[in-house]
C-alpha cells in the first residue's frame, strides 16, 4: 500500500459527494448562487493541502469565482471545511481519483450550481515510493498509474461536458519534471513508478489536446516546481538530494499566471513550467 502521508486522492468510494456540515447554514445557499452575473467556474482536486489548498485560497479571492474543491475524504478536510463556511462560493466535493463513480456524481452536483467549468486543475497525485526499477513493487507501480495517469483520464472524461459549455475552458494535468524522458538523464531521480506515471500523464494531455483540434479547448501538462510540500520533502529525504527551496505560494502564483494567460495556440498540448518555459517531453 501507499504510504499516506504522501497520497492524495487514494480512498475507497464514500457514497456522500458534496460535504456540507450541518452545523453550517452557509451551505444551504451555496444552491442558490447568483447566476446573473458571469462566473469563471474552477475545479481544483487534490484540494486538501499543500498546492491543492494554495490554489483554492487563491482562487477564492477572486472576483465572480466558483470553485470546486475536489478532496478524497472531505469529512477529514478540516481546512478545507473551515474554508467552506467563511466562503459561500466554495464547495468541497467528495472526488477520489480512482473512482469513476465519484466522477460522475461530481459532474451531477457540480451541475445543480452551474451549467459549465472553466478551469479543470488536476492536481490531485501521489509519490509514495522512489525505487528503483529493479526492486520496484509491481502493486506500487500499478497504485501510481491509477491515481497519477488512469485517475486524470477518469477526470477529463467526466469533466468534458461541463469544459464544452464553457466559452474558454481549460484542462491543466499537474505534472513534474522527473516525467520528462528527454530530461530523465539529468534528473537525479530514481523513482520508476512516480516518474513512468507522470511520463504517461504527459502523453495523456498531449492526446487530448490532438484530439480537441477544432474546438476552443487549451489542454497543456505543467510542472508546479520543486516545492516544499510533505511530498517534496519525503522526496529529498528518501533520495538523499536537496530539500526544496520552492513555497507552495510562489508555486501557485506561477500554476496560475501561466493558465490565466494560457492560449491554444501558445500553450495548448505543451508541457510547460511554473514560469511558463516549456519542458520537453
């Protein structure tokens, strides 16, 4: 199994969907938003903390915005819950990434507030295991290609309908540098599973993208940086390499900037970093 303080979205299916407490009455009005005035809608999953938590906050402060804040186990998300009852226009989502079934009950809630997305962030990910080939699990590797590749595949599937409605949607896979084949030489890294994963992550939305041709439609790959989270930290410490120097806001602001500014034609079936250089792949 997957050691759990550096998985997200790694849950078995929960029947409740969109988490409200009971204790809060703000959450009785979030059906019943505005709607006369133009909305950018954003879904964000891996919500819970870390990156995932610094977009959210983000998001929140800007204005017209709807977000959706996908997490695994949203009864455990106190932040996220807390977050919720100060900020009408936030609901937490029940969305395991493994799950189709939570995908599709996503897509139905998030429907009784809007008729379309904007902005998909995939971000929900795991990296739980930095062996090598040779000794790597095979139960492990497979654990990463259903959260880190099949889960994000699960996710634009569901997503589609609601991106296709949206005057200028976009598809954001949260990636990393260590699924560059080009750079995988130069990388010091010898996770198979965490970089084989997010190497088939980038062929994923390079497919979208190609075959989105004609539509409005900007898919694109981004690597968020080397950042202080729990998972870059457990990352350094298992490697032996350099703890990251990244904050996790200096990683949103530039997740954000590059897709505010992202364009078909500019961006559109890249594979790009926080500051907007484009990797290869």
């Amino acid at each position: 199994m997957t050691n759990a303080s550096n998985s997200f979205e790694m849950g078995m299916f929960l029947p409740l969907t969109i988490y409200q407490s009971t204790s809060s009455q703000k959450n009785t009005k979030k059906r019943h938003l505005n709607m006369t005035n133009p909305h950018t809608v954003y879904l964000v999953t891996g919500a819970n903390r870390s990156i995932g938590y610094g977009l959210i906050s983000d998001l929140l402060k800007r204005a017209n915005s709807i977000v959706f804040a996908g997490t695994r186990n949203p009864e455990n998300s106190t932040a996220l819950l807390e977050l919720q009852t100060a900020h009408e226009n936030l609901h937490v989502i029940k969305l395991d990434s493994t799950s189709q079934e939570d995908a599709q009950n996503a897509v139905q809630e998030i429907s009784k507030i809007t008729d379309h997305v904007d902005v998909v962030i995939a971000n929900a990910g795991i990296a739980s295991s930095f062996t090598p080939a040779k000794d790597e699990s095979i139960q492990v590797f497979r654990e990463h290609f259903e959260v880190n590749t099949v889960g994000t595949l699960i996710l634009f599937q569901a997503m589609l309908p609601l991106l296709n409605k949206s005057q200028n949607p976009k598809f954001v896979a949260i990636s990393s540098a260590v699924g560059s084949i080009t750079l995988s030489e130069q990388v010091s890294f010898t996770g198979i599973s965490y970089g084989a994963s997010k190497a088939a992550l980038n062929f994923v939305t390079k497919r979208i993208h190609l075959e989105s041709a004609g539509s409005n439609l900007v898919a694109f790959a981004l690597n968020p940086g080397w950042v202080k989270t729990s998972m870059g930290e457990f990352a350094a410490n298992t490697l032996g390499i350099d703890q990251p120097v990244m904050t996790v806001q200096e990683s949103v602001d530039g997740i954000l900037k590059v897709t505010d500014e992202a364009t078909r034609e500019k961006s559109g079936g890249k594979f790009l970093q926080f500051n907007g250089t484009e990797l290869p792949w």
